[in-house]
C-alpha cells in the first residue's frame, strides 16, 4: 500500500533533475532588487532577489563573488546571470548566480538614505542626547510583537539573567503599513509607566518587513522618549533609522535583554568579592592599628614622659643663656660708649667749643656788613630812586621826574631839572 508514496527527498531530488535538465533554466538573467544580503565568512554570497510582485533565494559561490567590483547591500537593484535549480535540504528553488551588475539602488534604499541624513543633520543621532543604560534596572518595558522569536527570546534571556526584574510587554505591530502608527503609540503609551528601560524591536526579516523601523515618526518618537531605549531590530547585520537615534543598539533582541539587566550569578560573584575586599581591607587597617597603637604604647616618650620636659627644660634654659648674655653684651656696650663720650674732648673743654662758636659768629657778621649797602652809605655814597626802585642809569631818568635820594641818616626829594649824559 505504502509503495505508492514518495518521500519528500525523493520528489525533490525528481523536480531538481527536471530544473538541472532544462535548458531554459541554465542560463537565465535576472534584474531585482537585493534584499537579505549576507557575506558569508567562507567568501559565499546569500540574498534574495525581488521585485513589487516576487522574490527568489540567490546564492553566489566564492569564486564569481570575488569577481563582483562592487559591495552589494540591501535596496541595491542588480542585474544577474546564473542557473535556477532546487536547494534540496530546503525544497526550495533558488537562482545560483554567476555574475552580478550594479543596476541602481532601490527605491527604499534611497528613502533610508535621504531620511538618515537628514536626521543626522538635525543632531538626532548625536551622542551628546543618548542615556545611560541603568546597571540595574527594576523594571523594562518591551514594544514588539506579543508572538513570535523576538518576544521569546527577550523574555527568556531576562528571566534568565535577572529574574527579580519586571517586563511589561506592549504588544506592537511590527511589520506592514500601520506598523509605524502602533510602534508610535505604543512607545507614548510606555512613557506613562515607571520603567528604567525600554526595549523596542522585532526578529529579522526583509527591508520591506523591518520598513516601519526606517520611519521618520518611529524615528522621533524614539528621539523624544523620557526612557531611555535599546532597539533591537532585525539581525547582527540589519540597520535601521531606529539603531541611529536609540540610546544603545543592540545586534539582535537577546543581546538586547543582555544589555538590558545584569547576569544575577554575575552580579552574585561581584557582591561576594567586594565583600572579600572589604574584610580584607577593615583587616588590615585593624591590624595596622594595633601595630600604631602597640608602637606608641611602646614609644620612648609614652615610657619616659618626664624626659621629654627635661630636654625642652634644657633647651629654655640654654635661650635663657643666651638671652642673657645677648642683654649683658648690649648694656657693656652702652656703658663703654658712654664712658668714651664723658672722656672725650668736647665734654673735656666745653669752653674751646664756645670761643670757636664766637669767633666764626663774629667772622659771619662781618661779612653781612660789608654786603649791607647802608654801611657803604655811612662812607659818603647815596642811592638814588625813581618810583621805588635804585636807579642805575641816567637813561631812564626825564626831566621834571620826581627822584629820592637816600642818605645814611634820611631821605631826599628832588626833581629833575635837566639830564645831562656824560660824553
């Protein structure tokens, strides 16, 4: 009965021999648009290639793909040459492509571009507006899908590390054209609850599934947040708007929970070595205590406190020396230079003094009156004035000018009747 059924191995390896045998199928050129993109470490090329109404699995081996002159990238359109065959472990038929063209970038491609640098240029990206990620956080807020690998695995990998931290989930749309809207929404809706961090994201899939993630409302309402936010969109490879504005990126949504909440076993060990540390230093300083304390109970000074005053006993009493002998000097030296003053010759013959003083008193006067002219008029001269001042040429008098002549014993006043100059 059973002989009449094939196994899935068989009917693929059937529909393979018919893709491989058809010529059609050998050399077949493609146009699209790269969705996907993986480099493999061993060289090989892995990506879909699409269009608005299809998508087919390409794989470029190594050898043609280091022949490309070009990155590929996701939202690239291209132009291939390959074979089309069937993927047996997969069941799956795929094109394997020969050569690849650069035929433009796609039209989401551009879109992220154009939006990315634009939000660049208007500082959102900037790492002077990112958070800090608390250390430990008491509660985390998850805007994603309430199914599928992403929620799990957060979940998981939190419960795991951290077990004492709360998650409340905001189950989200995450892919197709109201996505964006309820990303929005649910990411306001979190900011009304006391959470420490919010993780917002989705598993991988195409440009076209992670799209919501690439929008300008996704993007600022992010920006805006009071929390602060890990995204944690797509694969390793995936980048998305959201990545850029975020506090903190993560690579997948589990390593968005590791970065999220702290290892417990971790964070145990931790505790137990500052503990250890902390003994061991309250040890030591103890233990270096008693020594100081153990050093001055056994210190010359604490044993033999008298000996202490007596060297500073000692040492006043040797300033008091010195005191002394400093004040006795200065008194000597006094007394020796009052004695010297007492014997000198000034003291000794006062009145040699005086009769100097008398002599050059009277030397003094008589040179004062030699220089006084009324002394010089006693001697038979006069001085002639014309209004108050001694006249001393003839060329400033005039006739009938009004003169005094002054006389050792008066005054005379007389008026010019004639001047005559000598010749």
């Amino acid at each position: 009965m059973s002989d009449k059924y094939l196994s899935v191995s068989a009917i693929t390896r059937y529909l393979k021999a018919k893709f491989d045998v058809d010529e059609n199928l050998q050399t077949v050129f493609l146009k699209g648009e790269i969705s996907n993109f993986k480099a493999h470490t061993t060289g090989h090329f892995y990506f879909s290639l699409k269009d608005e109404g299809s998508k087919i699995n390409a794989v470029m081996f190594r050898s043609n793909a280091n022949k490309v002159l070009f990155k590929p990238a996701d939202g690239m359109k291209v132009l291939v040459r390959g074979r089309i065959s069937i993927y047996e472990a997969m069941g799956s038929y795929q094109i394997y492509v020969d050569e690849m063209l650069e035929d433009g970038v796609g039209n989401l491609y551009i879109a992220f571009e154009q939006l990315k640098k634009k939000l660049q240029a208007e500082g959102l990206f900037d790492a002077s507006h990112k958070r800090s990620i608390p250390k430990i956080p008491r509660r985390i807020g998850i805007v994603t899908a309430s199914t599928g690998a992403a929620i799990r695995d957060i979940i998981t990998t939190i419960k795991r590390r951290f077990p004492i931290c709360e998650t409340i989930l905001f189950p989200t749309l995450v892919q197709g054209e109201n996505a964006k809207d309820d990303i929005v929404r649910n990411i306001e809706r979190a900011q009304r609850y006391d959470l420490d961090v919010l993780i917002v994201g989705r598993g991988g899939g195409s440009i076209e599934d992670l799209w919501p993630f690439n929008e300008e409302v996704v993007a600022r309402a992010i920006y805006n947040s009071k929390v602060p936010i890990i995204s944690a969109v797509g694969h390793e490879v995936d980048f998305t708007i959201a990545d850029f504005v975020a506090d903190l990126r993560a690579p997948t949504p589990t390593a968005a929970a590791e970065l999220a909440v702290p290892n417990m076993s971790d964070l145990k060990k931790h505790i137990d070595q500052l503990s250890i540390r902390l003994n061991e230093a309250i040890y030591k300083k103890v233990n270096y205590l008693k020594l100081y304390l153990e050093s001055v109970k056994n210190s010359f000074v604490i044993k033999n406190p008298m000996i202490m005053f007596d060297s500073k006993k000692q040492n006043l009493a040797l300033i008091n020396d010195k005191l002394n002998d400093l004040i006795l000097g200065k008194v000597d030296r006094n007394k020796n230079e009052l004695e010297k003053i007492k014997k000198s010759y000034v003291l000794a013959n006062p009145q040699l003094i005086y009769k100097d003083k008398v002599l050059e008193l009277k030397n003094i006067i008589d040179k004062l009156n030699l220089l006084n002219p009324l002394n010089i008029l006693s001697r038979g001269y006069s001085i002639t004035y014309l209004n108050d001042k001694a006249l001393k040429s003839i060329k400033s008098v005039k006739e009938n000018d009004l003169l005094q002549i002054k006389l050792t014993d008066g005054l005379i006043e007389t008026q010019v009747l004639k001047v005559k100059e000598d010749k």
